[in-house]
C-alpha cells in the first residue's frame, strides 16, 4: 500500500506530538510553538491536499482527526499543569470539556457504528472552527510561556474556545440524532 502525500502530511502531525511533548516538559517553549504551529500548520495541509489532488483515502479519513485530537488533547493536558506550562496554563475545567466532548462524539461515533452501520461521518463547520480554536488557544499559551508574558486576553480565549466546544458538542449531537432518525 502506498501512502498519499495527504496521509503522509498527517502522519508528520503524530511524529510532532512526543517531539512537543519532549519540548514542553524541557521548558523550551520557544521550539514548543515552533513544532505545535508546524503540526497545527499539517492539518490544514494535508486536507487541502488530499481534496485539491483528489488524494482522499480511508486510511487518511481515520488518522487525520486521530492525529487532531492526539495533538490538541496531548497539548490541553500538558499545558493545564502549572509545574510543568510556566507561567500561563490552560484551566483544567477547559481540558475537561474538551476531553468531554471528543469523548462523546467518539463514542456516539462508535455507537452509530455497531448499531445502525453508519460508516461516514462528515466533519461540521462547528467541529472545524472548535479545532481552530483550540489550536489558537494553544499556541497562545505557548506564546506566552515562550516569552514568559502574562496575556490578559488568555482568559476570554478560554471561553470562547470552551463555548465552542459546547456548540460543536450540540452541533454532533443533532447530527447523530439525526442520522438516528434517518434509519428508522
């Protein structure tokens, strides 16, 4: 089996995260936000790839949001320990709601698997801009580790990007039901 360029972009994105992960737990945050922007950076790419080289493939479709969520939840989790993220920490309430919500979309996913066969899930615009966000989220703290700044608009970050965990939480929820409805 030969690997898409698209699939290859997205297995770079799991090759960063222990990279990162190195990074974060030496205090070097400054090469933290380098490799985190590089792989937030991947996920953009190898989507774009994959529709405009018409590279889309069943292996690329499971990996690609596998490696977003190894990336954002690693990175949430990291970040939310002040003995370990410096100065700025992502609020574990944050990590909670995160990790929440990409927990029951992949159990609602699994569900409507094994019981109504439902293969395919399409991504939402909700979904996308709540990864947007985290990755801005993210990245901001990195930031401002790296430079050792405390950032006064860190905290509206935070809930916005918890609100748009809710949304897109609501948003896979309806479309789950909805998938329900449509089988029965």
């Amino acid at each position: 089996m030969s690997l898409t360029l698209a699939t290859k972009i997205t297995l770079l994105r799991f090759i960063l995260v222990p990279i990162l992960i190195f990074f974060i737990l030496n205090g070097d945050f400054k090469l933290s936000f380098i490799v985190f922007s590089i792989a937030a950076l991947t996920d953009g790419l190898d989507g774009f790839i994959a529709r405009k080289f018409n590279q889309r493939s069943s292996l690329g479709a499971i990996l690609d949001p596998a490696s977003d969520k190894i990336l954002m939840l690693s990175t949430f989790i990291i970040l939310s320990f002040p003995e370990i993220a410096s100065l700025n920490t992502i609020p574990k309430w944050l990590v909670f709601a995160v990790l929440a919500r990409d927990f029951i979309i992949s159990s609602g996913a699994l569900f409507l698997r094994i019981f109504y066969n439902i293969k395919t899930f399409s991504p939402s615009i909700w979904g996308k801009i709540t990864t947007g966000a985290e990755a801005i989220t993210a990245g901001l703290v990195l930031l401002s580790n790296a430079f050792s700044r405390n950032l006064p608009f860190l905290i509206p970050f935070y809930y916005l990007t918890f609100l748009l965990v809710i949304i897109s939480g609501l948003d896979y929820s309806w479309k789950g039901l909805a998938l329900i409805r449509g089988k029965n």
